[in-house]
C-alpha cells in the first residue's frame, strides 16, 4: 500500500499530540535555520563538515515533517459508536476488561501509532487487539502455544 493512502487510526489526542510535534518541529526548523544564516544553508563543492552536518540535520528535520504531514492527512479519528447495540461491541477506542487467567486488566484498542502495551493501549493490528475486535461481554478467546492463555472480556467501556 503507498504510504500517502495508508490510513491512521488516532484518538483526538493522538491527532493533538502529533499537530503540536509538527508545530513544534517546524518551529525548531525555522530557528536553526535563523541562527545558522544563510553561509550554512548553500551548497558548496567543497566539503564542510559543519556545514554536512547542518544540512543532515535539515533533512532530518525534513522527513520527519513529511511524515508527521502523511499521518495527518491520512488520520482518521476514533470515535465511540453511535449506537448502545454497536457500543456492546468491541472496537477502535474501546476500554476492555479482561481477564487473563486469574488477574483483571483494562486494554485500550487503539491504531499502531498510540500502542503502549506498557499504559494498557494495545493496537487493533497486535494480535490480541485483532483477536478482541468485534467480541462481546462474556465471550473468550485462547493464545499461546503450547500454553494457552485465555482472556475473557468482561466489560466494554466507550
């Protein structure tokens, strides 16, 4: 799939957090490129190891700014479902309760770009948060191989 099509699933923050990195990035282009002045900014034949060294940083600064403008243009916002059928569902956005084994944790299913298995946001591309999508309260699935681990949703919060 090309990059420029390829959708991002965001929460309103996720989009936030990303608008102010590009702002932020931007801001921190224009300032090194006020401070550096122009002698820095012209290309040369003559190899000037600060002045290769600005130009990556530029580049650098570039490509991470094209990104940043691809997932933007492309963003798609979470959103909780509309109808209180659709919210007994489990989808993007959803706050689930599981329970694995003997213990009880909330799973956040987000896009790839916001996953932080670490704070409970696992994506929909993982295999745990593909496997959650679209179960219901009460219903289990099994991983694992040769030891199975089940997790059985008990709650769906939007």
């Amino acid at each position: 799939m090309n990059p420029h099509e390829q959708k991002f699933y965001l929460t309103q923050e996720g989009i936030q957090r990303i608008q102010q990195e590009y702002k932020s990035l931007t801001e921190l282009k224009r300032t090194k490129l006020q401070e550096a002045g122009p002698e820095r900014v012209r290309y040369t034949d003559e190899p000037d190891p600060e002045c290769l060294s600005f130009q990556e940083e530029l580049e650098e600064y570039n490509s991470r700014l094209a990104t940043y403008e691809i997932i933007l243009k492309n963003a798609v916002p979470i959103a909780a479902p509309r109808t209180q059928d659709a919210k007994r569902i489990v989808g993007l956005g959803a706050k689930v309760m599981v329970r694995v084994n003997r213990s009880v944790h909330v799973l956040t299913i987000v896009g790839p770009l916001e996953a932080d298995p670490s704070s409970g946001k696992i994506s929909n591309e993982c295999p745990v948060g593909k496997a959650l999508l679209g179960r219901r309260m009460g219903e289990t699935i099994m991983f694992g191989t040769p030891e199975k681990t089940i997790y059985k949703v008990i709650k769906i919060i939007y």
